[in-house]
C-alpha cells in the first residue's frame, strides 16, 4: 500500500468535527500524508473558527476562506484567488489529491414536495452543490499533479428519492455525471483520475439540516447486511483509497460506502421492523389513529419489506398490535 506519503492535498469540506471530510482527513493523515502539505478551504470566518483548532491538533497550518458564491477572479476569497495563494506556496503541479465535500440547498425547500422548489434555490443549490466542483476542478488544474487524483461525495437520492431532500438528489445526480465527464476530460493526456464516493448516513452538520432524518438513519440501518450505520472513520478510509495511487484503476466511478444498504431487493428479515416504523412514519402513520386507510397503508409497507407476498394482520387490527408486529406472512408463489 503506498498510502498518501510525500503528497500534497486540498480539502473543500470541512465544517467541524463529525464532517465526513474531516475523517478523511485524519484518514489522510493515517496514510502518511504530512499535516503541513494539507490545506483546508473553509466557506467563511465562522467555519474556520470551528476548523482551526481542529486543524491546528494535527499539525495543519494552512486554513484559507474560500466562498463559493463569489465568481470574480478579483475576490479575495473566491476560488480562483485561493488557487493562486496554492500557487504561490506550492507551484504549478504540486497538487496530488483534492477532496471536494461542498453541498447546500435551503432548508426550508428541503421539506415538503420536490414540486414545490422555487427556481432561486434550485439554482443556488446547483451552483454550490455541483457547479462549485467543475470551478474547483477548473481554478486547480494547472496545480494538478500528473496522475493526481480528485474526489467527490454523493448520496444514495441520486438514484432513489428521499423524503426531505428533494432538491438534493437532483444536484448529486448531476455531481455524478460532472464525475464521468471531468474523468474524460482530465484522463487521456495526464492521467488524472475523478471519482465519487456515495456514503451512508453519518450525522453532521450537513445532515442536521433535513428534516427527519433519523428515519434515513433507521432505515438504514434496518436495510445493512451489516447491521448499522458507517462510521465517518470508515468513509473517510475509503476516500483515501480513492485518494491514493492504490486506486490507480479507478476512475469515473461511484464507489459505495454505505455497508450495503443500495443492494436491490429483501431486507434482511430481523431488521424489517425497524424499518416498518421507519417507514410508518414517513407514512404519517401516526400512534393512536387507526383507519382503513392507515391499515391499508401498513399492509402495503409489509408487503413491501416482505419481499412481495401476501400480509395477513393476525388478531385486532389497533395500533398496539401493528406495534407489536404480529403477521402472519405467506411467501411469494405458496
């Protein structure tokens, strides 16, 4: 494993301790990569109050403002200023890996319906959430080191919709598609590679931000074959893998990091009552009201964790015994 020894790294990302930048950062660190050769770009002064004693723990002294709202190369803090600043401590081709962890959308248009989102947000959240990382790609490319290697986080709601993120999985789609493209165009001539890593869920700040989302979290976990949600430590060690020359092979790609939970199909059996009032909930499924609505929605979310077969709620049809989970199940094709 050549880990990232003797490399020089730039991070966009970081908003405190539980960012999943953050652990690949000390991943990073892990992997040899020297604290004095990582520069962190941070989104105003407020974030890098939190990020400088962080930073300054592991021996990073490089913390620059970087706002991503600001296009004008004379700005002192956008990115085109920034990438000068590198320049001017590294020099051209010095750069071996960049992480890319920047996303935002209003959190009030995260609730409710994708419908409903007004053309402003759509494209602030564009603009921050993918466009942010083409500029980025751009500004650093006479930076980049032959072979370097650049990565980007992404989300599962790119291909399935969640509820409360409406917007969101638009813009990750759309970072997915920026990924295969920059890897055309950055491959052929020096061998720089661009990839993707979707992570499961880990509570940041980010993530505080959507609205019930513990129930991606319960569901989440309901639907790992490994039991749980992932560790920031563990996404951040995959991310330094893409990060790394060991990744070699790797381009255009979106790597999963999220203990399986977008394997297709059955959930494992034992956990499927978590993610039936996981789902119960996000169904509106509220303790105390019974229906035959509500009774057809919940026979409805069994079947469907079930696998497909036929339910029968066995006994009272009340909310004590829906909580209690006592069905009977008859296999598809009995």
């Amino acid at each position: 494993m050549r880990g990232l020894k003797n490399t020089t790294g730039v991070v966009l990302g970081v908003a405190n301790e539980k960012s999943i930048c953050w652990g690949a950062v000390l991943q990073a660190i892990e992997a040899g990569a020297d604290p004095k050769n990582i520069i962190l770009l941070v989104q105003n002064e407020t974030y890098a109050r939190r990020v400088r004693p962080l930073a300054a723990e592991v021996g990073i002294e490089k913390v620059l403002l970087c706002d991503l709202e600001r296009m004008s190369p004379e700005d002192p803090y956008s990115l085109f200023a920034v990438a000068e600043q590198v320049k001017e401590m590294y020099g051209e081709k010095s750069i071996n890996w960049m992480l890319h962890g920047a996303a935002f959308s209003d959190r009030a248009e995260l609730d409710g319906r994708l419908l409903d989102t007004s053309a402003p947000n759509f494209v602030n959240t564009m603009l921050i959430s993918v466009y942010s990382f083409i500029r980025m790609v751009k500004v650093f490319e006479n930076l980049l080191a032959d072979g370097a290697s650049i990565v980007t986080l992404t989300f599962r709601a790119s291909r399935h919709p969640f509820v409360n993120y409406n917007v969101m999985g638009l813009a990750k789609a759309a970072l997915e598609a920026c990924v295969r493209g920059l890897a055309l165009d950055l491959g052929p001539e020096r061998k720089v590679r661009v990839n993707a890593i979707s992570s499961g869920t880990v509570r940041t700040l980010a993530a505080a931000g959507i609205s019930e989302y513990q129930l991606i979290g319960d569901s989440e976990k309901a639907r790992s074959p490994l039991g749980g949600l992932v560790a920031q430590e563990d996404v951040g060690a995959v991310i330094v893998f893409a990060l790394s020359p060991d990744s070699a092979t790797w381009t255009g790609e979106v790597i999963s990091a999220d203990g399986g939970v977008g394997i297709p199909g059955m959930i494992p059996p034992a956990n499927a009552e978590i993610e039936m009032q996981a789902m119960m909930r996000m169904a509106n499924i509220t303790h105390g009201r019974s229906s035959t609505d509500n009774l057809e929605v919940l026979k409805g979310v069994v079947k469907h964790l079930l696998g497909g077969g036929e339910v029968k709620l066995v006994g009272p049809t009340d909310d004590k015994m829906r909580e209690a989970g006592k069905m009977d199940r008859t296999p598809p094709g009995a």
